[in-house]
C-alpha cells in the first residue's frame, strides 16, 4: 500500500513539473514585451521609418522593402515590426498611446504608425482627417494582399498617401493598391486622352485653388497668431500684476526658482511667436506658456503660504486661466458629458450650473469657442494638452477639434487572411494636421510569410 502512494506521488509530482516546463516554454510565458516607444520614436527620428524588434518574423528582405515603401510614400508614416504575439487588441491601445506621447513631446509632425505583430497589421494616424480611418485602411490592405505582408504594407502606404491627400473614396477602393501604377493600357490612354483634351485647364484650376488655399492659410495663422499674442500679453499682465507681492515676499523674489522659470517663460514666448510662420509652430508658445503659467500659479501659492499646485492640465474652458484643480463633469451643446480640467472658478460656475467662461476666438466675424475654430487651432490645443498623456481624447471628443484629433484609432480583427476578419473595436485618435486620439483600428493579419534622417 505503502510503495503504491510513493508510486502515485510520484507519478502526480512528474505530472506537476511536466505542466510547469509547458507553461514556461509556452508563448504566452515568453510574450515580449513592447519596444520602448522612447527608442523607437528616437529611431524614427533618426531616419528609420521601420523600428524592427528582435524576433519579428520579417526576413531583411521584407525589411528592406517595407522600408523603401515608408521612404516613398508622400506622408509620414512609421511602423513597427513585433513579434507575433507581443500585442493584441485589447493592449494595442496602451502600446500606441505610449508612442503617441512621446511623439508629441518630441514635437513629431503629423504621422501614420503602423504596428505589426508578426504579421497583424494595427494603424493609427494623425495625419488623417477622418476618424478610424486609418484602422479601416489597414484591415483592406490585409484583406486586398492574402500571404503578402511586403505587398500589404505598400498597399497600406499608397492608401494613406491617398486618405492624407483627401482621396478617401481612393483609398477604400477593396482591390489591391500595391501596385497602384498598374492600371492597364486602357486606363493610360484614357489618361493620355484627359491630359491633352483638359490640361489646360486643370493646371487653371489647380493654380487658382493653391492660390485660395494659400490665401486661407495665411488668414488662418494670422487669427491663430492673434489668438496666441493675447495670451502671452495675458501671462506678461499678471507677471507684473504679481511683482509687487513677489517683492514684499523678500529678497526680491530670487528665493523663489518659479518667479524666474515665469518671467523667462514669458519672454521666450514673445520670441517664439515673432518667429512663427506656419500653424503647427504655435504648439511651441502655447507649450512654453503652459510652463510659465504653472511657474505662476506655484509662485502665487508661494507668496500666500497656500500649498503648492499639482501640475495638471490647463483650465479646458480657457487655458488663459492657468492650470486646472479637479476635473468637471461638462457637455458642450448636443454633446456628450466628459470629464474636463477645470479652474477653480470655472469648476464651480459648471457644478452651479453656469456656463464657464469660455476662451473664445474670431472665425469668419464670429466668435467661437477655440476647440470649434478649425483646425489651424490644433496646435494651438495641442501645445497646452498635449503633454499630459490622453487627456486630449475624453476632452475634445464630440467638438471640431475632436474630429480632427479623434479617429487615430486601434482595436482589431485578428483573423488571419485566410480566415476573414472580424472586428475587435477600438478607440478613438484621430485625424488633422497635428494629430489626435481615436480609432486603433487594424488587426488584419497577412498570413504567410523622402523620410529625412534626425529633423521631423
């Protein structure tokens, strides 16, 4: 009886330590964990439109033509290669965020990232105006290209290079665009036949509508300039409005670090703006205002002997008002509630239910509040929010500027070509010049086997 327990124990305790060595070389215990979206942004940066991590199933060949197609596509778009298994749609999200955030704080321009898990294709984009976009595009891409991930992928870049171009209805043509130059001798003596017959005027046609999109553009950035030049005469009003104080505190304020981080904040602001010309470079006064306006807020505190601030995001209704103590409950009009950063004053005007008062700029003679001015106000945004991680996504969605920094998204499909697809969901990044959160769309999986170098 003895000798038949030893003999089950030990058959049990064999069972035991077989499953443990199965669970230790299973994939799942051996999933990789992402890249560092630091490096591989840092890789981007560098003139790498590929980020290839070690154990991705791409050969150098399908590499190096991967690569050529992110070079020549006429958008920005990055991508990087995992191995199979390292996200899936329910951490994809995360994974994109991350890269999201640190291409924000590196001041990245508008872009397409691409994300492929073995052969499952993610997308995302900033660069796309319409949201989720992006993610519907690469589920075609891998839909259009069964067992070719390289064809996939030039698909995928032609079709972005159409989106981004404002050739929507192009890009979700459901054939194949790897090749997009293939079209046949007829469709290139139709086209022979449209150039002789109308050439001329298109080329008119295309010159006066640069000439009006010029025009716009340059109506556009002067509001925006505007806008930004009365909050830095704003921040330079209540620098001096506090000097006295900041003087009665002792020592002419030099014991407190803030009051020069302001004063020199403010200046550098000044600077910024006179040298701002073009829209996306706004993003970088309203940064450093968001620095300075802090650096007050913190001497303010200091000056009263209250405690210092948290560093949150600005005052969503007016970022004029400094950084945000909590966080509201807020729709705008036909929209859905959110949690929104809110000041003080405004915080509890909203809890009251009063209307906050709203940082609002002139559109076409009227005024608007700034996130429904267009989109020459996303940097604007952009340089104020941005840097504090996804707050932007909740905040904005619903509104103009939601619509052209929702649609960025994730989720998934997850079948492989083969198999057909079926959605997995997703959030919501989106579109515009200077990028935003929405839809990770993506998922697809293939099956089967002029990017400047270091200046965005």
């Amino acid at each position: 009886m003895t000798q038949s327990l030893r003999r089950a124990g030990a058959v049990i305790s064999a069972l035991i330590a077989g499953l443990i060595v199965v669970l230790a070389l299973s994939p799942a215990a051996h999933a990789a964990a992402p890249p560092d979206p630091t490096t591989v942004v840092s890789s981007w940066h560098k003139g790498d439109p590929l980020f290839v991590v070690s154990g991705s199933p791409l050969t150098s060949d399908q590499q190096s033509e991967i690569r050529d197609a992110l070079k020549g596509a006429d958008s920005k778009i990055f991508a990087v290669a995992l191995p199979d298994g390292t996200v899936n749609d329910s951490s994809i999200g995360s994974f994109m965020n991350s890269l999201h955030s640190t291409m924000v704080s590196q001041s990245a321009p508008s872009s397409t990232m691409a994300v492929l898990d073995g052969t499952t294709l993610y997308a995302a984009s900033t660069s796309i105006r319409q949201s989720g976009l992006a993610g519907q595009l690469s589920r075609l891409s891998t839909t259009a290209n069964p067992g070719d991930v390289v064809a996939g992928m030039k698909d995928f870049a032609n079709r972005v290079d159409n989106a981004v171009a404002g050739k929507t209805r192009t890009s979700l043509d459901p054939g194949s665009q790897a090749n997009p130059g293939a079209g046949g001798t007829a469709a290139l003596i139709g086209l022979g036949v449209l150039v002789l017959v109308g050439g001329g005027g298109y080329f008119l046609y295309s010159s006066n509508k640069k000439k009006k999109r010029a025009i716009q553009e340059a109506k556009d950035l002067a509001a925006v300039k505007q806008t930004v030049d009365e909050d830095v005469t704003k921040l330079g009003e209540e620098i001096t409005a506090l000097d006295t104080d900041v003087t009665l505190a002792g020592q002419g304020g030099t014991h407190i670090d803030e009051w020069q981080t302001a004063l020199d904040s403010y200046e550098k602001a000044k600077t910024q703006l006179a040298a701002v010309q073009r829209p996306d470079q706004v993003r970088e006064v309203t940064q450093t205002l968001e620095d300075g306006r802090y650096a007050l807020a913190v001497v303010k505190a200091k000056v009263n002997n209250d405690p210092v601030p948290e560093r949150r995001a600005p005052c969503f209704f007016n970022p004029q008002h400094g950084p945000s103590v909590r966080d509201v409950r807020w729709a705008p009009q036909g929209g859905a509630v959110r949690d929104v950063p809110a000041c003080k004053m405004d915080a509890e005007a909203v809890e009251r239910g009063f209307d906050p008062q709203m940082r609002e700029v002139m559109v076409d003679g009227q005024r608007r509040p700034y996130y429904d001015a267009g989109p020459a106000y996303q940097p604007y945004a952009y340089g104020y929010y941005g840097g504090f991680g996804d707050i932007m996504t909740g905040m904005f969605i619903g509104t103009m500027m939601g619509s052209m920094i929702g649609g960025f998204g994730y989720g998934g499909y997850g079948a492989g070509y083969a198999e057909g697809y079926a959605d997995g969901g997703g959030g919501d990044f989106g579109g515009g010049d200077a990028g935003g959160w929405g839809d990770f769309g993506g998922g697809g999986d293939f099956g089967g086997g002029d990017f400047g170098g270091g200046d965005w």
